[in-house]
C-alpha cells in the first residue's frame, strides 16, 4: 500500500519537525499542531498548512486529538515535583510533558520522537530524564534516547540535544555501548539492570551530509546594522594582527576576544570567531554570533544576521524567504531560528526509524 503516515506536531514553532519530515522525503500527512506563539504561528502558516494548527495544547481534550501513527514533540524542559517514590503522572501533573503523556496515553501512536535540551539527561540528577522514561514505558512504549550534536548532521553549528524515540509495544532488548554520550552511556547501563523496556535505535543513526560551514551559509548583502561599526572596535581591528585559519575546520574556531574597554559586553558577546569553522549553538537571542569577515579589501566583525541563523540550523532559503516576506521582525526571527530544531537532525532520525521500523510495517 502507498499510505500516508498521520502525524501529530506538539509544541510545533515555526514547524522545524515538519520541515525535518519534508527532509526525509516520508510520505505523511499532519492531522494535528499546535503552538501557543503568536508570532511562531505566523511563521508556521507562512511554509505549512495552517489548517491543522491550534493553540494552547493545554486546552485541547486528549480525546481531540485525531488518530495517528507518529508524534512528534520538542516540549519545553521543566524541574517536576518529585516527592518520596515516583508516582508516575502525578510527578509531571502541570508539566508540559503531561500534555505528551496524556495524548500518548490516549492514542497511542506507533511511533514518537522527542527533542529537548542536552540538560535533560542530567537536569535534577537525572530525577527527571528518569520520570519520563518510565512513564513512557508504563505507556506501553518502549525507548532508546541519546544527544546528538547538530553538527553531524552537516550543519554549521555545534548543537547538543537530547531525542527520545519510542515504539509502542515494541521488541525490548538491552542497550549497547552509547557512542555518543558518556552521561547517556551511564543511565543506560543503570538502566539495563533493571526491568526497563529499551532497545537500540539511535546507533543505527547514521548522517551522510557534507558537511557545511560559516562561509558557505553567509549572505552577500548584509545591512550595514549588523557590522559593529564604531571608532575603537575599527581601529582594534586595523592595529590588530589576528592569524586567520586557512583550512575548513568541522568546529568552533574562536579568532579572538574584543577587549572589554572596545566592545563593553559579557564575555560570550566579545568572542569572535572564524568563518572557516563552525557557529557556537544559536541562541533564541538577537545578539548572534559574531564573525570576522572581509568586505571589499576591509576586514570587519558583523554579527550573524536573522536568516543565517536559520541557514546555521538548517533551513531552507525557500522557508526564510517565506518568513521574510510576511514581515517578520528581525527580533522574532533570532527567537524563532534559535528556538527551532535542526531539520536534517530530524530528517536523519526520520529516515532510519522508516528503513528500520515504519517501512517494515508494510502498509506505508
């Protein structure tokens, strides 16, 4: 059969997961998103159908929910009250990851993938990446999760998440050797002494992208706003002798520091880096990364403009032009791009959980 997946996106942005899905070339249909941003969702409807959209996932009815084979979720992470022994979904009752749990609860779809930051793993001593877990295996699902580094996936940025994928009902196995994560490695051992439901999913996942790098996502014209543009940083700059990198490099390259009398910032906005590497990880923030170039003969630091934000994580031109031309403020767009996940990240994981799993279920 030639079925469409139905996927259900919560906590949705400007639709990173989706793009990632696009990315994947799966054949899929999204029955239900949803976000609470105002300004996201404008984005959102500017590269997507905005009709399965909605609001507040806190006010929709798990019962609401249309049927579907794959969720997929970026939740917020939050510290959960957890008091004595673990109490399952009282510990997270408030939380946004009840809003998962209880959908998940309900529908059981055959499939999930969950992203959140590379703290989840430690945040509370682990306490909560534990409480999740268990919970989504008193759910019938069983899980495989790991930290992944944008950076694999090709794209100019060194990104660490965190990403949970679960299959309903699936075959349970003990956990391998996980490559990527000391810590993940440890809770994975722990893990395998007890009764826990895991298998391995993640080591399978394998990037084959070329690699990009700062210089090969930067713009031709950039506005003269974003070049730091006064007297002492020039004179800094023309009076400096700063060794430049010549080869490519598949990381950070910090070039140098402003000095703090020339560039009167923290320390993280002082740093200037080389475009030959790769971007520190981009920040819901408009004070970007900053980067040495050379414009007509000059040499110059600018900041990363709003669209080579989303260039560093992955998108598209085509899904900036869009956001662009809806009139986005250039404040939105850095929340936006810095918020958002890496959509070949997810295309990456996508594609493996079809060719291991979702293909073998013969109807899609």
């Amino acid at each position: 059969m030639n079925k469409k997946i139905r996927v259900v996106s919560l906590f949705s942005g400007i639709g990173g997961f989706e793009e990632g899905l696009k990315g994947a070339k799966l054949k899929h249909k999204v029955v239900f998103a949803s976000e609470i941003d105002e300004h996201a969702k404008k984005s959102y409807i500017a590269n997507f159908n905005g009709k399965y959209l909605n609001g507040d996932i806190k006010k929709i009815d798990e019962k609401d929910i249309p049927e579907h084979e794959l969720l997929l979720a970026g939740f917020p992470c939050q510290a959960f009250s957890i008091a004595g022994r673990q109490k399952g979904f009282e510990d997270i009752r408030g939380t946004l990851f009840f809003d998962v749990a209880r959908i998940l609860q309900e529908k059981k779809p055959k499939y999930i993938l969950l992203e959140n930051v590379k703290n989840l793993i430690s945040h509370d001593g682990s306490k909560t990446i534990r409480v999740i877990l268990n919970i989504l295996n008193e759910i019938g699902y069983t899980v495989d999760f790991t930290i992944i580094n944008s950076a694999e996936s090709g794209v100019p940025q060194n990104r660490d998440r965190t990403y949970i994928c679960g299959v309903y009902l699936g075959d349970s196995e003990k956990y391998r050797a996980d490559k990527r994560s000391v810590k993940v490695d440890a809770l994975k051992q722990e893990l395998n002494k007890t009764e826990y439901k895991g298998f391995n999913f993640f080591d399978k996942v394998v990037f084959n992208n070329k690699q990009t790098y700062i210089e090969d996502i930067l713009e031709t014209e950039v506005d003269s706003n974003y070049f730091l543009n006064s007297e002492l940083v020039e004179t800094f700059v023309k009076n400096t002798v700063i060794e430049e990198t010549v080869e490519r490099e598949d990381k950070i390259i910090k070039l140098f520091d402003l000095p703090r009398n020339i560039h009167n910032d923290l320390e993280r906005q002082r740093r200037v880096y080389s475009i030959k590497g790769i971007s520190p990880t981009v920040l819901a923030r408009s004070d970007s990364t900053k980067i040495y170039v050379n414009v007509n003969g000059k040499n110059r630091i600018r900041k990363i403009t709003p669209a080579e934000n989303f260039y560093i994580q992955g998108f598209s031109k085509k899904f900036v032009k869009n956001i662009i031309d809806i009139g986005m403020s250039v404040t939105q767009m850095y929340k936006q791009s810095g918020n958002a996940v890496s959509p070949p990240v997810i295309s990456g994981i996508l594609k493996t959980l079809y060719k291991e799993y979702i293909g073998n279920d013969k109807i899609y």
